[in-house]
C-alpha cells in the first residue's frame, strides 16, 4: 500500500510541478497547488506507516505551504 501512495504523491507533485513552472492562468495555478496540497498529505500518511517522522514533519509545513499558495491564487481577491 504505501508503494502505490508513494507513486501516487510523486507523480501528483511532478505535474503539479510542471505546471507551477509553465506559470499558466491563475485558476490554474491554484489548481496546481491542491494537487500538491493532496500529495503533502498523502507524503504524511506515508511517513507516518513507515515511521518517517522527519518526511511528516517535512510535509506538514509544505502542506501550510501550499494552502497559503490556494489562498492567494484561488481565494483571495486584493491586488499583487
């Protein structure tokens, strides 16, 4: 199981990846930071079943990380 969430999360944040890097739209972008969002936690379920406390800890904060990035592309409104 934690093989097929490991392969899960690497693709999710390689596309996501790719698509931060292209700079598209914004909808997009924020988009791309869900998918991220979901594979930081999928990452902290997986360090949690391998006992990883560094890789959980590691992906808490990108986790924090990526919600500021949904709330500034998807969320909020103000300007740059």
């Amino acid at each position: 199981m934690a093989d097929i969430l490991r392969w899960a999360a690497s693709v999710s944040t390689i596309g996501a990846g790719l698509i931060l890097a292209a700079r598209v739209r914004p909808r997009i972008t924020g988009c791309a930071f869900v998918v991220l969002s979901g594979a930081s936690i999928i990452w902290i379920v997986i360090g949690y079943l391998t006992a990883e406390y560094a890789l959980m800890v590691q992906n808490v904060v990108v986790t924090l990380i990526n919600l500021f990035g949904i709330y500034r592309w998807l969320i909020w409104k103000g300007k740059v």
